[in-house]
C-alpha cells in the first residue's frame, strides 16, 4: 500500500502470474474511505517496471521504468494516454500533468482535452516540480535553486532562466 505525494488518495498495488506480471492499483480517497476505482495493469514478463504513481479527480499517473508516462481513467481503468518523458506531477484536481522531457525541458498537459498547455525551457536541470492547490500555477525548482511560479493557461512555449 502506498500514498500519493499529496496524501489524499492510497492504492493496494499486487502482482501475480508466473510468466506475465501484473498489478492492480485500487484507488481509494484517504479522507472518506471511499473506493474510486482501479487500474490493472499488465507488465509483460516485467518488460516494464512502475517506479512511481500519483491519482487526482479521475486521473492516475504511472510513470515506468522506461521513461513512460502512462495515464489511466480511475473510474473506468482504462488507458487515455502515454508519452516518454520523466518524473511526472499531477496537480490535485487531476486537470493538470507536468513532466520533463530532456534536461532542463519541462511539459505541461490539459487533461481534459490532452492538448500541450504550456511547454517551459530552463537554463538548468529541474530537480522539483509542484502544482499550487487550484492548479493554476507551476512551482518549478531548478538545480541552483532558483525557483519559478508559472501561470498555467493558454498553449505557449517559454523559456525560463536563460
């Protein structure tokens, strides 16, 4: 068993089978105790691995070991989307996704209609990233310590700290 980064949401991960490796990821609110749902996923013999997760709405985000960022509908298990990229974040509504891809290279997905909101360059690594509590804003820390508060919005492409 193992809680979000935001504590809000817990999953019962299990993995059976002798020739295929599956898992199983129940998703249940840790303020009510209500059930909202699962996502069974199959790995294939472990040709992949889930290295990290986070759920928010109906949203659960599955980040593997080959640098996949899968995303599931919790209520109905199924899979909406993947793209390749590394360390994702959620925000709590689960309306927002943010996730690198390459150094300093840092996406930002619309849930609802899965269309690119925002794409961020910055001069160094990130090591952080944290959506504020409504979700309009991106906190964006960087490897010297710089840290950005970015407005979340309309599609654009920006670069930050150059």
């Amino acid at each position: 068993m193992q809680f979000s980064p935001d504590e809000h949401y817990f999953a019962a991960s299990s993995r059976t089978g002798d020739y295929v490796a599956y898992n199983f990821f129940q998703i249940v609110s840790a303020r009510d105790g209500k059930n909202l749902g699962g996502v069974f996923l199959a790995t294939g013999k472990y040709s992949f691995i889930p290295e990290y997760w986070s759920a928010g709405g109906d949203r659960l985000v599955i980040w593997d070991n080959q640098h996949r960022v899968l995303l599931y509908s919790v209520t109905s298990g199924q899979a909406i989307r993947k793209w390749f990229g590394d360390r994702p974040r959620l925000s709590d509504s689960g309306n927002f996704l943010a996730f690198e891809n390459g150094r300093g290279h840092v996406l930002v997905y619309d849930l609802k209609s899965l269309q690119k909101s925002n794409e961020y360059y910055f001069a160094q690594p990130v090591v952080a990233k944290l959506f504020s509590q409504d979700g309009q804003r991106l906190m964006v820390l960087q490897s010297d310590q710089t840290l950005f508060q970015l407005e979340i919005g309309g599609a654009s492409e920006k670069s930050a700290g150059k």
